[in-house]
C-alpha cells in the first residue's frame, strides 16, 4: 500500500453495499452499527445522515480506531458517535 501524507481522497465514505447493509439492518431491528476506518467526524455524520433519510436514527454508531488519522481526531469522532 502507498500513502501520502495529507492526502484526503474525495470518495463517500459509506459505499453502496454499506448502504445495502445498513437497510438490512434497520429492517431487521438492529440497534448498533460499528464503523471501521473511520477517519473524521465527518464519516459518522455520513452515516448518521443515511440512517435519518432510511428511519434508522435510533440505531447506535461506534467506531473502531484503525489508523493515524483516526487517532489524531478522536475527539471530534467520539463527540459525533456513541
């Protein structure tokens, strides 16, 4: 893998099979949702919108800390999630 430092690529966070599982979820009466690589806040209220627009806003959001960036804005993260 190759990284670049301050390199922030300008893709979704939440992919289309996310979406697909997320639905699933909602419909099937799941209560937690735990996103991985989670980077900013910004990825928690990605998710926490598609869950408003699907009638999920009940359903829990956890990160896992999985990389740097994660960690530099833990913070902002844990203040947005769970």
């Amino acid at each position: 893998m190759i990284r670049f430092r301050d390199y922030e690529p300008t893709i979704n966070f939440v992919t289309e099979r996310d979406r697909r599982d997320i639905v699933w979820a909602i419909n099937n009466n799941i209560h937690t949702i735990v996103l991985a690589h989670t980077s900013t806040a910004q990825n928690v209220d990605e998710v926490r919108h598609f869950l408003a627009l699907n009638d999920g806003k009940q359903m829990k959001v956890f990160f896992r800390v999985q990389n740097v960036e994660c960690i530099k804005n833990y913070k902002e993260i844990l203040a947005v999630a769970d």
